[in-house]
C-alpha cells in the first residue's frame, strides 16, 4: 500500500511544483483572464511525466540521475513560460524563474542531509514514510514564495535598473544553484574541485550584496529628501494661502468698515447714541472673537499652530500651550515649519487613537536655546513596541518619513532632538540654538 502512495505522491508533488511556478508566472504577466486550463497547466504536466518517466521505463526502471529530473522540470517550465506568455518581458521571467529554481534547489538539499543521504542505511519504508511527509516543506515553502513574488512584484523595479544592476539581481540565484548542483551526488566532481568552484561562485555575492545595500541607502536619502522638500514646499504654501487669506479678509473688513462709518455718521446726526453704543459693543465683541488663539509674531508659524490646534479641537483633543518664540532663529523659517508641522501631525495622529486624548505645546527660551516641546499622552511605551517609529499606515512605502524629515532638519539647524517617555506622554524634545 505504501508503495502505490509513495508512487501517487511522485506523480503529484513534480505535477505540484510545476503547476505553482506557472500560477505565479501567469498572475505576474498574463492579462487574460480565461485561461485555457488544458493548455496552461495539464500539457506541460504530461509532457514532463513523458520525458522524465518515459527514460526510466525504457530502461526498465534503472535509476535516473536526479539531476536530469530537474533538467526536464526546469525545462519544461522555461519554455512554458517563453512561448505561452505573451508577455514581452523576457529578462523579467527569467529573473522569477532563476529565483524560483533556486529556493526549490536550496530545499531539496536541506531535506537532503535529513533524508535523502541516509535512505541506503534506512528501514525502506521508513524512507518513503519521510519522503512523502517532508515532502510538504517544499510546497510550503514555494506556495509562500509565490504569494512574496506577487505581493513584490518587480514590473516597476525592472523599468528603474540598468543592465548592469539587472545582471547583479540575477547572478545571486545563478551562483547558488550552480553551487548546489555541483554538489549533487549523482555528479562525481572531486571535493577541492567543487569547493575551489562554489567558492569562487559564492564570493562575488558579498560586493552584490554590498552594492545593493548601498543603493538601497541611497533611494532612502533620496526619500527623505523628497519628503523634507514637499514638507517645506507645504509650509511655504500653507504661508501664501493664509496671506491670501489675510488679504481678502483686509479688503472685506475694509469694505464693511466704510459701511460701518456711514452708519454710525447716520446715527450722530440723528442723535441716537444709545444705538451707537449698542452697534460698537456688537461689534467690539465679534472681533475679539474673531482673534487668533495664538500669536507669535510669525504669519507662518502663526497659521500652522492655528491649524494644527483647530484640527485637535475637531478631534475632541484636549490641548495645552505654552509659547513665546523669539524674533531671531538659527533655523530658517521653512525648516522651521517643517518640524512643527511633522511633531503636530504625529501627535494628533497618535492622541486619535487615545481614549482621553490630551496634546501639549511648550516653546520658551531657555538661555540661548528655543526648546519646543510636544507632548501627547499614550496608553503604552512607544519606544518598546515601536523603536523605530514604523508608520502604521497601509501604504508604509509613501509614509513614516516623518521622524526622519526631524532628524535631519534638527541635525542641519545644529539643534538637539530627543524622543522619551514621561508620566503617560511621549515627549518630542528640540533645542534650537537662538542668534545673539
């Protein structure tokens, strides 16, 4: 019984393993919805059972070196692939099916040192009770690399690389399966032979590794950058739209005082005084009301706090504030700003989530610094279940910028920054060294 399993189970794990790279290649590039299942997915399957059992029968069933079962996998697949995808892209297929191949090489020959060296010295059918079991570690593993592929597909990536760096991407796969293939069984190469080989292959993964890192580091500067430019490009336009905004309030209340003048000239020569009084105390009281919660001095900074107070206040966000800037920074204006505006939106981003949420402001200057303080009280340590201030957000590649904008924007003014928690808050602490 276990003999006619163990031959089901060959059939249907190499029928398996086809069938998800193929899914995955037909996701990743076909357009076309009505897929011909026959076509797709049953012809190459029958064409590798003809080509890899066909041999064995042929030679009345004499063992077949496991390298050409792979061959004809690996084949069947590679013009699969070419000739029914349509999809023009052929670096980019090849690049999945280097990649694909080689997790499955690096699985076999995982299992290989728990299995497959011991099977001449292991009970018969203890070896194929193993072989059918472990046989759910590959397609597991190569299930999950198909949903990674999908989930990081490289349609765009591809489009921003030269062919030097594509090259670089795929000569990681190619080295590590040539690698394992020369250390196939079935393939008698002397060991300093294959050591002197596998290490001359491996060894130039190090400098790719490296080069890649280093770009990945770049796109990053370049990131911040991008977001500390559109976060200053923000805060300059947040300026001309409340200057704007002053302006056609000028010309408004210009306009109503004229009016307002004539009313009360009207009302003098007709000796009504008690509706003079009665029209200025209405008045009076609606432009006290009409003034700003805070004043620094600043339009800019001016309209931010404003702002960023007002949204707080929609969100039931009790705030507190403190402040009195002075007239001279080290730091100009825009960068300014652009602290101000990231530590508001992380704090009333935060103080959302908050039960009782609670926001405070402090700015003051203290000896020859200008220390900005924003607290806001958090139900949990930040710093131990988020060191690193990863963005929760769905879309994380466009957000969590926000603490690095800070930092670099704090570094350049030449201030200090510091982040820690304190009776309930978390606490984002600058000092701005203040012009003499």
């Amino acid at each position: 019984m276990i003999e006619i399993i163990y031959l089901l189970f060959q059939y249907l794990s190499n029928a398996l393993y086809i069938i998800v790279f193929l899914n995955m290649m037909l996701h990743l590039f076909e357009d076309d919805k009505k897929i011909n299942t026959f076509l797709y997915y049953a012809l190459p399957i029958i064409l590798f059972w003809a080509l890899y059992y066909f041999p064995e029968y042929a030679l009345k069933h004499k063992t077949i070196p496991y390298y050409y079962y792979f061959s004809v996998m690996m084949s069947v697949c590679l013009i699969w692939i070419f000739v029914f995808l349509r999809n023009r892209y052929i670096i980019e297929k090849l690049v999945y099916y280097l990649y694909y191949f080689t997790v499955y090489k690096c699985i076999v020959f995982f299992l290989g040192g728990f299995v497959y060296d011991h099977e001449p010295t292991m009970d018969h059918y203890l070896y194929l009770t193993l072989d059918i079991t472990t046989a759910l570690i590959p397609t597991f593993t190569l299930i999950y690399f198909r949903k990674f592929c999908l989930k990081y597909p490289l349609h765009n990536v591809l489009t921003y690389l030269t062919k030097y760096q594509v090259a670089l991407l795929m000569y990681c796969p190619v080295s590590i399966f040539v690698t394992f293939q020369l250390a196939d069984p079935s393939l008698t190469i002397p060991h300093a032979i294959f050591v002197s080989i596998s290490a001359f292959l491996l060894v130039f993964n190090l400098p790719v590794f490296y080069f890649l890192y280093a770009k990945i580091g770049e796109n990053n500067e370049a990131r911040v950058k991008l977001g500390r430019a559109y976060a200053e490009t923000s805060a300059q336009l947040s300026r001309y739209k409340y200057t704007i905004l002053i302006e056609e309030q000028a010309k408004k209340e210009r306009h109503e005082l004229k009016n307002s003048y004539f009313y009360i000239q009207t009302l003098l020569k007709e000796q009504k005084y008690d509706q003079i009084d009665a029209f200025l105390s209405k008045h009076i009281g609606e432009l006290s009301d009409n003034v700003s919660a805070l004043y620094t001095n600043n339009t800019l900074i001016d309209y931010i706090l404003n702002a960023k107070l007002a949204l707080a206040q929609k969100h039931h966000i009790k705030t507190y504030t403190e402040i009195l800037i002075p007239e001279r920074l080290s730091i100009n204006e825009e960068s300014f700003c652009t602290i101000l505006l990231n530590l508001l939106d992380n704090a009333i981003e935060a103080s959302v989530k908050e039960k009782k949420p609670d926001l405070q402001i402090y700015m003051n200057q203290k000896n020859q610094y200008l220390v900005c303080c924003i607290k806001n009280k958090v139900s949990y340590n930040v710093h131990e279940v988020n060191p690193q201030f990863h963005t929760s957000k769905s879309n994380a590649s466009n957000h969590g910028l926000g603490m690095k904008i800070i930092r670099r924007a704090v570094k350049e003014a030449g201030g200090i920054f510091d982040t820690y928690m304190e009776s309930g808050y978390f606490v984002a602490s600058i000092l701005f060294p203040i012009q003499s």
